[in-house]
C-alpha cells in the first residue's frame, strides 16, 4: 500500500479541507499519515496558510524542505495546496519547480485526481480526524463579502458560501460517532498548543481584529508564549499526562524541578488546564467560558 503524508499548516478550516482529502484518499487505498516528520511516505501533500507573514515563512520553508528531499531523492512526488498557492501560485510554480502541482484553497480537491482517487459524491462528508480525541471541528461556512483592507479572507477564500444544512447534520453525526467524549488530558492539551502556534503570532493575529491593537497595547504576548507550558508537560511521564488527577503535590515538586520551572508555574498551569477541562465539559452542555490562555499577563 503506497503512503502518502499530508502536511497541514495554518487554521482549522485547512485542518478539515486536510481531514476531507485524506478521507479520499483512504478510500482511493493510500496508507494516509499526517504532520509526519518520520515516514518513508513516497508522496507529500503541504496544506499551506497564507494569511499572515509568519505563516507564509513557514509555509514556504515547509515546502523547501520537502523540495530538497524530493532533489534527494527520499520522496517521489510532492504537491501543495492552500491558502499560500491560491494567492501565489504563479510566484511559486516560477521559484520552487520541484513542486509536481500546486492547488489553491478552492481547489485542493484537484489533488484528488491528480493522485488517481475517485471523486466519490458518498465521500463528501468522511473525514481522517487528526484532532485530539475529544473534539473536532466543523466547518458551517467558507469566505466573506465583506473586502476589509485588513483581512485577506476573501481574496484566499472567496464570497461567502454557507455549507448546505443537510451536508452538515451528515458530517456532524458521523463526528459524534468517532469522539470520545470527557477524555481531555494533557496529550490534548499539548495538542491544542501545537494547533494555535501553527497559526503564527498571537499578538499579531489578534492585532488584526478592530479595534485589537489598543486593547493590548499594554498585554504582554511574548512569542515564546507556550515554551514554559511545553517544558512542564514534557516533564510529565506518560501515565501523568494521560491521567492529570495523579498529580499529587510530590508529583507537581518532581516536575518543576526537571521542567526548570517553579511549584507555583506548575500549579498555575494544573489550574489552566482544570479550567480548559470544564470549557471542554460545558461544550458538551451548551454553555462555555474560555479559560485564560497560558503564558498571557496583563
């Protein structure tokens, strides 16, 4: 069986379009991986972001790094897609030619047939979830009519196109089946922190909201934000991010001391992610207050 890693940057909504694509391509018999740095998959798809600078470096460094492996000989056939190929895929196709096909956000589903899958209308609504265990995202709508002179959404994306409803009920109740529901631990933890940093700058990303940059003006977002969260959960043992109640007070001391942290960093954080646990519960139920994201300070 012939695998095929897809690699996907920026937002969630290439999250799904990344989660319907390697559905199709399941279904087409590829041994489908994602986001993997280890693998002798022959064929790479990049789903790239291009909505600000910092996710446009690291679209483009993404796909140097598959070019130079594809000279090498390690991969055989590498495509690209998204956000990044729909604004510049003229620039691109000229500067990185090593590239076999580039595909925009409205047309990634090309990919489909250059890759030889069926366009099976049963297939529209399957996704190959990569989200944590717990959630999954659903996309109601795509683009926006309004043409901000801040936002690049509609020249990536479009006009605004709502997902017809009866699509929707299908893909919300074949979601429902694969969650596990009220399994939050610290591996999904981690894993949201890894979702937003693909995203770029925090500061930057919210500065582009009206009204954002005197907000926080004087918010301190430093861009190594998640680097204590990531040191402290990495200094967990398995069992302990798989089962945060574990985590007595001699367990917390233990942590501190091999994540270079203090006892109060790592009590603060438990309480974040007690927080982030309760959100996760009130979802469930229909109500959600979003916890303090960590690392911010006022």
């Amino acid at each position: 069986m012939k695998k095929i890693n897809v690699i996907t940057l920026g937002c969630s909504k290439n999250t799904v379009d990344s989660e319907h694509l390697m559905a199709r391509l399941a279904a087409a018999g590829y041994a489908v991986l994602f986001d993997s740095d280890r693998t002798d998959a022959k064929v790479v798809v990049i789903n790239t972001c291009g909505f600000i600078g910092d996710a446009k470096q690291e679209s483009i460094d993404m796909i140097l790094r598959a070019a130079a492996a594809k000279q090498a000989g390690k991969i055989e056939r590498l495509f690209v897609v998204g956000c990044l190929s729909e604004r510049y895929a003229d620039e691109l196709r000229a500067e990185i030619p090593e590239v076999d096909d580039y595909f925009g956000a409205r047309t990634w589903d090309g990919i489909v047939r250059a890759l030889g899958a069926a366009e099976d209308p049963t297939l529209e609504t399957e996704r190959h979830l990569t989200t944590p265990k717990h959630y999954a995202y659903l996309k109601i709508s795509e683009g926006c009519n309004w043409k901000c002179g801040y936002c690049a959404i509609p020249l990536i994306r479009g006009a605004h196109v709502s997902v017809p409803m009866e699509e929707l009920e299908e893909e919300a109740r074949k979601l429902k089946k694969k969650l596990v529901k009220n399994q939050f631990n610290f591996n999904d933890f981690i894993g949201q922190i890894q979702q937003i940093k693909k995203m770029g700058n925090l500061k930057d990303l919210a500065s582009m909201l009206p009204g954002m940059g005197k907000m926080l003006k004087n918010v301190d977002i430093p861009d190594d934000v998640f680097k204590q969260t990531e040191a402290i959960i990495s200094s967990m043992t398995p069992a302990e991010r798989e089962h945060p109640e574990i985590i007595n007070a001699r367990r917390r001391e233990r942590i501190a001391k091999g994540s270079g942290t203090t006892m109060a960093d790592v009590n603060r954080l438990m309480k974040q992610f007690e927080d982030t646990r309760k959100m996760m519960k009130a979802v469930a139920g229909g109500g959600m207050k979003m916890p303090k994201m960590p690392g911010m300070r006022r």
